[in-house]
C-alpha cells in the first residue's frame, strides 16, 4: 500500500543538449576568434557545462521528495538534425518519467518541439538565459504541450512540488465504505457531485465497499460464514492478524499518559482497523472514507461495540488519508496538505459560534463537556469574531511531521459506555502553531485555502467527538462566507504551505478562494 502522503516521489529526468562545430567558421550565430572556434574548445567548454550542471543539480534537487534520475546528455553539430534516433535517445527512460527538467541551452529550440511532443510530458526549463527561456516554452505551449519556465531554482523547487501533489492525486484510489449509493450520505452533504468528473480533473479513482459487508468482515476467524457474503472466503481477522492487535494494544495502552478503557473494548476497535488496512492492499486503495450516522442508525456499530475513529487517526498517522463521515473531498484535500506539509493532516466539524464559546462550556451537549481552557477562554473573549473551532475524536498523535515522536496522549472510549476507541490529544499545547487549511468544493471546481494560528484546546478529558482545537483568523466572517462554498470539515496541517496549496489550485485549473 502507498503512504501517499509518505511515500510519493517526483521522477525527473534533466535532458541536456550540447553543441558542437565540426567546422571552423564565423557568422550570425557563431562569434570568436583562433581557437575559440575549434572542435576542441567546443569539446572543452561543453565538459565544463556537464561539470556545472551536475553540481547545479545536486545542489538544486536534494529533496527527498524528488527521485533525479540519470540525465541524459545529447550532443549535437551545426546541422541541427532532428532524427529517430536522437529522440529515442532522449526518450529511452519515458515510461518511467513524470517531468523532463530541459536545460535552455546548445541550439534545440527546434528539437524542443519534437521532442515534446513525442515525450507527452510536462516540460519544466531549468533556471537560464531567460531569452533562451522565453523561446524554447512559447512555441511548444503554442501547440497545446505543458510547459513552464521559471527565472530561479527556489520558483522551479516550488512548481516541482506541486506536479508531484498533481501525480500524489492522480495515484490516488479511495476505498469508500457506503452504505446508500456511492455519493449522497446522510453524513456529509458536502460531498463530490460527480466522482466522474473528479476523476476528469484531479486522476483520483474510487471503489467502493458496501458498509455492511466491512463490518461483517470485522469478526475474527470468520472467512466464509459472513452474513453478507455466505460462503465467500473473505478478509476476516486471520490468527496471524489478532496477534497483530494484541501487540498493537499493548503498545497504544502502555504509551498512553491515561486509559478509560479496557483491554477487549480497544481490541474491538482495533477490528475495524485490522479489516481496513486488509481491504486497502486488497483493493490496492492508498485512502479511506466511511460514513458515521449512516452505519450508526443501523446499530450495528453498538452491536459491535466500535467506532471508526481509531482507525481514521492510526491510518493518517501512516499516511494514508483518512476521513469521517465519508467525506471523500476531506479525504482528498487532507492527501494535499499532508503532502505538501510531510506531516498528517486533522479534519472535523469547523464551528464559528462566538457567543457559546465565549461561556467557557462549548454547549453542543451532548457532545462538550469540559471547560474551555482559561487562556484559550482569554483569546476567544478577547476576539470572538476570528477564533474559530474545529472539533472531531480522530488527532493524529505526529502532527509535527511523519518521524516526529508521538506526542502524549489519553485513550478515551467514543460511547458514555465505553466503546469506540478515541485518541485524546492536548492541543492547547500547540497554541501559537501556524496550521494551513484546504477543501474541495463538491462541484470540484473551486479551492478553498486558509491560514491561521492555534489558539488553544479542548476535550482531552472528554469523551465522543469532542476533541477539538481552537484557531484564529484574520477575518472570521470572511472566511465563513467562503467556506459556504466547500463545505464543513476543514482539514488542517501544522505549518505553512498556504502558497503551495494555491498554486495547485491553479495548476489544477481551479478556482482558488482564499482567507
């Protein structure tokens, strides 16, 4: 299974074109005296162009981010051909390529043409002489080809970045547990209009499971005497697969600073997670998405004495995204921030109530209980209209980044019962931290993007959904009016990457809205 916000990595593959005289001549286009007009200075200067090339490389695409593969060198003469076997050259590695870095020099703004076209990739050209830039991007753009020029490496990094988000998307496959059709769900009315035309603009693709046969297959050594799929063999819990959860329960209950649970309630919800991490590699899906009041009203999930919110936190942990309520634009706008930002990304309900929050008791019961902290309470009363709250049980306990340490953290049951493991995490802790926020309209046609700055906290010692971080803004209505556009849950990340996730937004040809 791909980690997509982990494991996806940019190949690109510089192409380098030489020229060299196999006459000595002078004209319009070639100028110098004695030696300087010579096979052999041509030879040496072009050496010398190939040493400072490489070390521009090696100092210009260090990220991880990026596989560089081997650049390919083409010399050429003063003929100018452009012949088969010149482009097979430059090609021979195409299947594996997602972006050519063209260096804008050695005559091949006639090649340029050829070349792209044959290739059907993007064209980014390397930092140069910006008149060699301005030729060689125009006339292949001309004909419908991508292909982008920037004047320094820091610009060119950047757009790097965002084609490698554009191919995380592309290689992106939804596992979406539903239980009325494959869009509408009671859970989240802000979803996708057409999944289709999703598909059309970003490359994500979808397969669906029905909610009913997931939860069946949740039961341990079961294979073939599922309910909904009688004598099927089937993705149940294998012996092999409860040892896998005893060893993880041992692990999430000793690290946890507090557990409210017993043993054999977080080992029931770890069979929800066992089963879907089984059904991702199964289906070779790399996201999640799955509804909550709709599996709720079937009671099943309080037969089965689990809730889906481990699950969604311990998969975004990995980085795989993971979102409640089948909110598939979340799951897809969490894959960008987490990305962009190397660190897992946090969705929930985004609340603009001032006058609840300023009581110090939230008041959603019965979903709040706690108090508001006091210097969190401070900032609220102080700016009401700009603190903003969203609220959902699913943290990620490495919000800092993929290797950073667990944070601490409570172990907390979902249900007044006991059920439904539920990951407790202070984020008053964090308060001052700069989060970057991102959602998809349903018509996918629109981005919202916003940024802001963790205020304080709530619900650690709580149960249920209410979990939740407090954060401010620049102008809270302004950004209310614009998330009417996109939805409810606003994903967040810690960091900045506002200006990346904008210029996705345009590369993809979507409108980006901003706060």
């Amino acid at each position: 299974m791909l980690h997509l916000g982990k494991d996806i990595k940019l190949n690109i593959k510089p192409v380098y074109v030489t020229l060299h005289h196999d006459y000595v001549f002078e004209g319009p286009c070639r100028m110098g005296k004695d030696f300087e007009l010579t096979r052999e200075f041509d030879d040496m200067a072009n050496q010398e162009l190939i040493h400072g090339s490489n070390e521009e490389l090696a100092e210009n695409l260090s990220s991880p981010h990026f596989n560089v593969m081997e650049p390919v060198w083409s010399d050429r003469n003063e003929e100018f051909l452009v012949t088969p076997d010149i482009l097979d050259e430059l090609l021979k590695d195409k299947d594996q390529v997602d972006v050519y870095l063209v260096a804008p020099h050695g005559r091949l703004t006639d090649l340029m043409i050829d070349f792209a076209q044959k290739a059907g990739k993007p064209m980014v050209l390397i930092p140069g002489p910006q008149c060699m830039q301005t030729i060689m991007a125009a006339a292949p753009r001309a004909r419908g080809l991508e292909t982008y020029a920037y004047r320094t490496w820091k610009e060119t990094v950047d757009f790097l970045e965002v084609l490698r988000v554009e191919k995380m998307l592309r290689e992106s496959r939804v596992l979406c547990a539903a239980r009325f059709g494959t869009i509408r769900s009671v859970s989240d009315m802000g979803n996708f209009v057409s999944l289709e035309h999703v598909t059309d603009v970003l490359g994500t693709q979808f397969t669906f499971v029905n909610i009913h046969e997931l939860l069946d297959q949740t039961h341990i050594g079961q294979s073939g005497k599922n309910h909904t799929l009688p004598g099927r063999a089937t993705l149940n819990p294998t012996e092999e697969d409860v040892a896998e959860m005893e060893a993880l329960a041992d692990d999430l209950i000793g690290n946890a600073q507090e557990c409210d649970m017993t043993r054999e309630e977080v080992l029931n919800s770890e069979r929800f997670y066992i089963t879907v991490k089984k059904m991702l590699d199964y289906y070779g899906c790399n996201a999640f998405a799955a509804p909550c009041p709709d599996a709720c009203a079937t009671r099943r999930l309080n037969d089965e004495r689990m809730t889906f919110c481990m699950t969604h936190s311990l998969l975004g942990e990995m980085g795989v995204p993971s979102a409640c309520e089948y909110d598939i634009p979340a799951a897809l706008s969490i894959a960008i921030l987490s990305t962009f930002a190397d660190a897992p990304a946090y969705m929930g309900n985004t609340t603009h109530d001032a006058k609840a929050m300023q009581t110090g008791r939230y008041g959603l019961s019965p979903f709040f209980h706690t108090n508001i902290d006091d210097k969190c309470l401070d900032v609220v009363k102080a700016d009401p209209d700009n603190v903003i709250l969203t609220w959902h049980a699913v943290p990620r306990r490495n919000m800092r980044g993929w290797d950073a340490p667990k944070a601490p953290y409570a172990i907390r049951p979902f249900a007044a019962s006991g059920f439904g493991v539920t990951f407790r995490y202070d984020f008053t802790q964090d308060a001052g931290t700069t989060i970057t926020m991102c959602r998809i309209s349903p018509a996918c046609d629109k981005l919202f993007v916003a940024k802001g700055e963790i205020v304080g906290g709530v619900g650690y010692e709580d149960y249920s959904c209410s979990e939740g971080v407090f954060f401010r803004v620049k102008d809270g209505n302004d950004f209310f009016q614009k998330q009417l556009e996109v939805g409810n849950h606003m994903p967040l990340v810690y960091g900045d990457c506002f200006d990346q996730v904008v210029a996705l937004g345009k590369h993809l040809g979507l409108e980006v809205i901003t706060a």
